[in-house]
C-alpha cells in the first residue's frame, strides 16, 4: 500500500488514479499500513518537494485514508476498553515509580550514546513537528479548554520568538548529536511503531469528532513529560553529551511541570465541563497514545538488550564530540 501511495503522489496526477482499498482484517500496526497512512497525513502538513498539492484533499486518496484509518481506530479502541474515568487514568499517569521500565529509565541507569543517537532518530518524526498534530484542535473549543490548550501550544511554538519553537530547539539536537536535523529525514529508517504514535496524534487532530482524544493525547504528554525529561537529562549529563541535547529535555522539565496543571485544570475539565460525553474519547487519547508508546518501548528495548540496532538502517558510528 505505501509502494502504491508514493508510486501516484510522485507519478500521477490528483484523479488520474483509484487505489485499492486494504481488507478490514489487515493488521493496521504493520509497517507497511503505517507508512501508507503517514504519507497521505504528511499532505497536510508540509507535503512533498514536486507533489501536486491538490493531492491533499484527492478524493481517492482521501477513501484510502480512511480505509487505512478504519482498522487503526477499531484496533486501538478494542485494546483500550470502556469504563476509566479522565482523572483516574491521569492519575496512573502522575504515578512516578524510581524504577520504571520506560526509555528514560532505561537510559538513565544503562543507556549508551549509541542508543540516544537511535532514540533521537526515531522520535525525530514527532519532535520535529512538535506540537503541530494537537493544534488542529483550537479551533474545535471554546472557553477555558481552547483557552488553556492555546495557552499551552503558545509555549511549544516558543512563545513568540523563532529560535525557541520546540522543534528548532529538537533541530538544534540532532545536528549536535551528529544527526540529519532535516524534516522526516529518517521516515525510512524508524520502525513501524514510532509511526503509529505519529499517526493516531494527526488521526485524531484532522477528524472534528475525535476533538477529546486530541485532547487526551496533549494531556498524557503533558503529565509524563516532566519526569521523563529529568530522567532523561541526568542520563545525557553521565554520558557528557552536548549542551544542545541536554537543553531540549531540560526545557521540558519545567514547562511540562507547568502545563500538566493547565491540561488537567483547565484543558480537560473545561472541555468535560461543557461536553461531559465526550470523556470516553479523552480517556480513548490518554490510554490510546499510552498503548502505542509501550508497543514502541517494548520493540526498542528488546533490540537494545540483545545488542541490536532498532533501525532498518545504521546509523555512522560516531563519538560525543
């Protein structure tokens, strides 16, 4: 499917072409449904150099689109249940245990430079687009949750002045970890579960009626992300990485600190205040996003245990200069 969808968008023009469409039964975590859903979602942020971008709103394309989106959301939605209230499962989230099996704890206490140049790499599809999914949403609030949510992509976006915007910040890092800080410059590389995370993040920020788990997904990175990052900074201090990188993780230990609070307070409450039915779907976001994040954990740790690359493609081994 990703073959056929990169094959019309370099080589076809928007309604010159009708794709066929995946079995409702295919495996939407597979690399190859993952990739074909990341490029019809890269339309709408940047596109691509010498593609025609009428390709974004192609009907065709858009039927595959959903076609693809179908049995992710099933899928997911299947793995994450009913009945969890928003507060309780933001609770678990704020449940910060000293011996964790995350990535920021496993590269505290054992990580190499080896696996931050591999980590960086992967979450470089994110990062590198950093806060963009999530502000589809603004327009889709009111009140106190659009107010706070703004609020908090106000500081992502670093808060009126350029060479703050998280992502140049997340550029910054990669060209001093010796890394191509170019946009999607390592889309062929990471595995397919550094994809899915991507892509239930622009899912549910380009569909109105999956506004509350937009929602739930901002908040979940909000909560753990304040921990991780300080986790993370004391791992790259033992190493002796460059300034760059530690800044990144260390500009997150503060503000998240800060915008846990908003999220909870005022992003979420305020929405569920006004909108209560959609709690399900704020709860869907958090535990969703969470299911994705532990799936690319468990793949990526169980690579490095065994002393192997996560990466379809090495990366040059290279020293912290």
């Amino acid at each position: 499917m990703s073959y056929e969808v990169i094959g019309a968008l370099a080589s076809h023009s928007p309604g010159d072409i009708s794709f066929v469409l995946p079995s409702a039964r295919a495996d939407p975590y597979v690399a190859d449904h993952q990739l074909a859903l990341h490029v019809c979602y890269e339309l709408h942020y940047r596109g691509f150099d010498g593609v025609d971008p009428e390709w974004e709103w192609d009907p065709e394309l858009i039927r595959l689109r959903n076609a693809l989106e179908k049995p992710f959301l099933a899928r997911l939605r299947g793995e994450v249940g009913r009945g969890l209230s928003a507060a309780s499962v933001l609770d678990s989230l704020c449940v910060d245990s000293p011996d964790g099996d995350g990535f920021s704890y496993y590269l505290r206490d054992t990580g190499t430079w080896d696996n931050f140049r591999e980590y960086f790499a992967m979450r470089s599809i994110y990062h590198l687009k950093e806060a963009d999914p999530h502000a589809w949403v603004i327009p889709r609030l009111t009140g106190r949750a659009k107010a706070g949510l703004v609020a908090v992509e106000f500081d992502e976006f670093g808060g009126g002045r350029a060479e703050r915007i998280h992502s140049a910040l997340f550029a910054d890092l990669l060209r001093a970890a010796d890394l191509d800080a170019g946009y999607l410059a390592y889309v062929d590389c990471v595995p397919a579960e550094a994809l899915a995370i991507v892509n239930f993040m622009s899912m549910c920020g380009l569909h109105r009626g999956l506004r509350g788990a937009s929602v739930g997904i901002l908040a979940a990175a909000e909560v753990t992300s304040s921990p991780g990052s300080r986790r993370t900074v004391a791992a790259l201090e033992r190493l002796g990485a460059p300034e760059p990188c530690v800044h990144f993780y260390a500009e997150h230990i503060e503000a998240d600190a800060v915008h846990e609070q908003v999220m909870r307070r005022e992003v979420v409450q305020g929405l569920l205040d006004q909108q209560p039915a959609l709690e399900h779907d704020v709860v869907f976001g958090i535990v969703g996003s969470e299911i994705l994040e532990r799936r690319l954990t468990e793949f990526v740790l169980g690579k490095w245990r065994r002393g192997v690359s996560s990466l379809s493609q090495m990366l040059p081994a290279l020293a912290i200069r």
